[in-house]
C-alpha cells in the first residue's frame, strides 16, 4: 500500500528535520562556546599569570646576583637587602607558577630545574662570598669561585629561555586551538544557517506541491460545481486528508445531483399541488363568506325570537324561565362574537395583505379612540415615554388591533380599587440585520402567573371564567400572529412584577423603507 501521509504529516516530517538540525547544530555549538571559553580562560587566568610570574622570578634572581657582587664590591650590608627580598619574591612567583601549572609536566619541570640551580647557586657561591666578606673590609674573590658562580647562573639564564620558550609554546598552543574552535563554530553556525534555509525552501516546495496544488485543484473544482457544472467529477489528489475532503465533496456533488433530479421529478408535483392549494384557498374564501353571513343569520334570529319571547310572554314566565331566554341570547350573541374574531384571525396575512407607510402612533391614537368608553370609565391613564413611535411597512388596522387588545386588556384585568395605568415605551435595539423596534406595554393590573406565559397566547385559551372576565380567548393569539406576519414576536417580561409587562419588536428594515419613501415624497 502506498503511503500518503496526512498534510499534519508532511509539517512533522518537515519540523523534525528542522528541529533535527537546530538541535545538532545547538549540541555543536553549546560544545564549542564552552571548549571556547575554557581555552580562553586558560589563557587569560593559567598562562597568562605564569608568564607574569616567570618574568618576576627571573627578576628575583638578578636582584640576587646583583646585590651578591654590589656586596662583595663595596662590604656594605644595605646591598643583601635586595638579596633576601629577591629569594622571598623568588619562592611567591614560584609559587604562583605551580598554583596555575596544572598539570602541565613541563612546566613544572622547568621551574624546578631553575629551583635546583638557583639554590645550587646560592650554596656554592653566593653563601659562601656573603660569608667571606668582612663589613666595611672588600674581600677578595677568589677567580675560581667567581667562574663557579657565573656559570651556575648563566645555566640559569638558559633555563630561564627555556623556560620562557615553553611558557611561548603553551600560549601559542592555546591561541591555535582558540582559533580553530572560533573556525569551527562558525563552520557549525553557518551549516545550521544553510540548513534551516534548505529546510525552509524544501518545505516551501513540499506545502506548494503536496497541500497548495492539490487544494487549487479542488476550489476550482468547486467553483465549477459552484456555476451549475453538476457533472465536473472530482478526484481526489495531494495528502491523505486533503484526498478525504475531496472524496467528501464528490460525495456531497453526488447527492446534489440525486437531489435535483429528485428536485425535477418534483416540480410536477409541486405543480398539482399548488393548484390544488388554490382550490382549497377558494374553498377557505367561501366558508369564510358562510360564516361571516349564513351562519351568522340563524344566530341573529334566535337571538330576536328569544326576546320577542320575553317581551311578550315575560308577565306569564317564572324567574328561571327568564333566566333561560337570558342565557340563550347570551349564547347567541357570544357565538356572533367568536365567530367575527375567528374570521379576523384566520384572515391576518392571507386575504388581500394591505402594506403601508404605517405611523404606529397613529395606530395607538385609533386604538385609544375606539377604547375611549372603557378608558373614560376605569379612569385608566396611558403614559407614552422612551423613543417616539416609529414609522413602519405594515397594516395599519392590523396593528392598530395588536394596540387595541394590548391596552384594552390592561383596562380589564385591573386591581381591584385601583386605577389602570398604562406605560408605552419604545427604544432601538441594534441586531444583525439592521436591529429592530421593541415596544413595551406596562401595565398595573393583576398581573399574569409565569407559567401561563406562553398558554396566554394560544387560540381559545382563558386564565379566567366567562362570569369573571369576558371575552373569547383570541386577543392575545391574535396579536401573536399579527407581530409575527410583520416580521416580529411578542413574549411576556416576567420580571415586571407589578403588574403585566408585554413587549414585541417590529424589523428596523422595515422602518427604513419607509424612511427612505418619505425622504422621497414631495413636502
């Protein structure tokens, strides 16, 4: 089977290689820094400091040899001074030789050679001139101790040039070094520089080849698929999960194409079928007429009939007799009523949809106008505050029914002893799309349990008996649908708590259309 590794794959490949080199050229280079650094420090703190001390020693000994013979020449004390200092710089330069020596043999060889014959020298000539002098009396020196004594020192001016020499031949030794390490990290330096520009142009040419092109190959694939080419195949191609894609987009072309045939096939049907939406909207059209006319007739009679009967025969019918004719047009009348507000609501957004540049203060100032007897008698106060209403597309009775149910309901479900009052608040609220219109109605009345909020708006659905509030239960379910046909909702604010707080939004598109139609109109 062949591998194709995963586009993950080919950037691990590529970053292990990477790390590989980074990592091998940083051991390199780590080794050369501190060998670098070692050998620097051998010169400045070993080498260094022996060679200072091997030039003092060399000073020590002359200071000795010259007082020696300033001795035997003038019989003057002060000149041992500098005799006896010279043997204690002497032993501390010697010293300072063997703490850096380490364990370099031939170093140390060679100040021991120089120990050696400088104490051979103070033995058999400087001790014994010392102690043949007589003060402030010249002695006289024997030619032969004196030829004794100048060649034990001339051996040790040869030891101090080969002492010198080796000292020379450590520092060159470690300048060589220095300079061979300085070559070779910057040997690894430059590799590690060449590798990581390799490594880069390789994984370029990598992504390019192995991710890049295979993924050209399927967008334009796509956007061939994309201009309606149904048919344009797409083979996979490039790393294992780019070819899973790929397989996954001819997938997915396969089932658009099963789809639309699907889709085709179905256009016929869909063809019957509106026709036959169109017959059961005729049919819709009729039993609304019906209803709205023929049923509504029966109902209007039995209702008359009934108090013709209590007008004529009132005097001669008991007390429940009454009561029965009372509760037969009662009926009749409710069932004119529900069925006026059942053919309202079935008609909202189906029967000749009116759509207007729509003042919702005007439709609040209607909607208040046809409340005027219910408001006059409940002493009910209406408070408008926040954003001005605003103008909207919409159907001005529609909307102006949503005000008409919302305030008129606040008038009937008030506090007992207490004065309904009304708050009308708008504000913007920005969304995607444009934002929207939420509008607040407030008010003070008995409010409505949390968990009724979502049943009050259902059809047909009451909180209360006929005998305590009346109405048919569609008010609400028909504001619901009213907001909704205009692009909105509408929900109860259950953590208003002093009374009942309905809000709904209305689209800020829909005001802007109108914005732009008045901006239009002639002043």
């Amino acid at each position: 089977m062949k591998w194709r590794p995963t586009v993950q794959g080919w950037q691990n490949l590529v970053f292990a290689i990477m790390g590989a080199v980074v990592l091998a050229g940083a051991i390199a280079g780590t080794y050369l820094l501190n060998r670098t650094d070692d050998v620097f420090d051998e010169l400045t703190a070993e080498i260094g400091p022996m060679r200072v001390a091997a030039y003092q020693l060399q000073a020590a000994l002359r200071d000795q040899e010259t007082s020696v013979r300033g001795y035997a020449i003038s019989a003057n004390p002060q000149f041992l001074e500098p005799y006896v200092a010279g043997q204690k710089n002497q032993g501390t330069a010697a010293q300072v030789i063997r703490d850096h020596a380490g364990d370099r043999k031939r170093v140390l060889d060679d100040l021991e050679a120089i120990e050696r014959t400088s104490t051979k020298w103070r033995a058999e000539y400087a001790e014994p001139l010392i102690a043949d002098v007589k003060p402030m009396a010249p002695a006289v020196v024997d030619s032969g101790t004196v030829a004794r004594g100048k060649g034990l020192f001339d051996s040790l001016r040869q030891s101090f040039d080969l002492q010198l020499q080796h000292l020379q031949q450590e520092r060159e030794s470690a300048l060589d070094e220095l300079a061979v390490l300085k070559s070779w990290r910057n040997a690894v330096l430059i590799a590690v520089v060449i590798a990581l520009l390799v490594a880069a142009i390789l994984s370029v040419i990598l992504i390019r080849t192995a991710v890049t092109r295979p993924l050209e190959a399927l967008a334009a694939s796509c956007r061939r698929i994309t201009d309606g080419d149904f048919s344009e195949k797409i083979v996979p191609q490039g790393p294992r999960d780019i070819r899973a894609i790929a397989a996954d987009v001819e997938g997915m072309r396969q089932r658009m194409v099963e789809e639309l045939e699907a889709t085709q096939a179905a256009r016929s049907q869909l063809a019957e079928q509106a026709l036959e939406l169109q017959r059961s909207n005729a049919e819709l059209e009729q039993f609304a007429y019906v209803a709205s006319h023929d049923l509504q007739e029966p109902l209007r009679k039995v209702a008359s009939f009934c108090q013709l009967i209590e007008k004529r025969y009132g005097d001669k019918l008991d007390e429940r007799g009454t009561e029965y004719i009372a509760f037969a047009v009662d009926g009749a009348k409710r069932m004119q009523i529900l069925i006026n507000d059942l053919l309202t609501f079935s008609r909202v957004g189906r029967l000749n949809p009116t759509q207007a540049d729509v003042d919702l203060g005007e439709t609040l100032d209607q909607a208040i106008e046809n409340l005027d007897t219910s408001i006059t008698e409940s002493g009910a106060e209406i408070v408008r505050q926040g954003e001005p209403l605003p103008h909207i597309v919409g159907d001005p009775t529609l909307l102006a029914m949503v005000w008409q149910n919302l305030i008129g309901n606040a008038v009937k479900f008030k506090r007992e002893g207490v004065a309904p009052r009304i708050v009308i608040d708008c504000e913007k609220s920005p969304t995607e799309g444009g934002g929207s219109w939420t509008l607040t109605v407030t008010d003070n009345g008995i409010g409505i349990p949390e968990e009724f909020s979502d049943k009050v708006f259902v059809i047909f659905q009451r909180l209360h008996g006929r005998d305590v509030y009346t109405g048919t239960g569609i008010g609400l379910a028909l504001c619901k649908k009213i907001i909704e046909h205009h692009g909105g909702s509408i929900w109860i604010d259950n953590s208003f708590t002093g009374g009942t707080r309905f809000r709904f939004t209305i689209p800020v598109a829909a005001d802007d259309h109108v914005a732009a139609n008045l901006e239009g109109a002639p002043s």
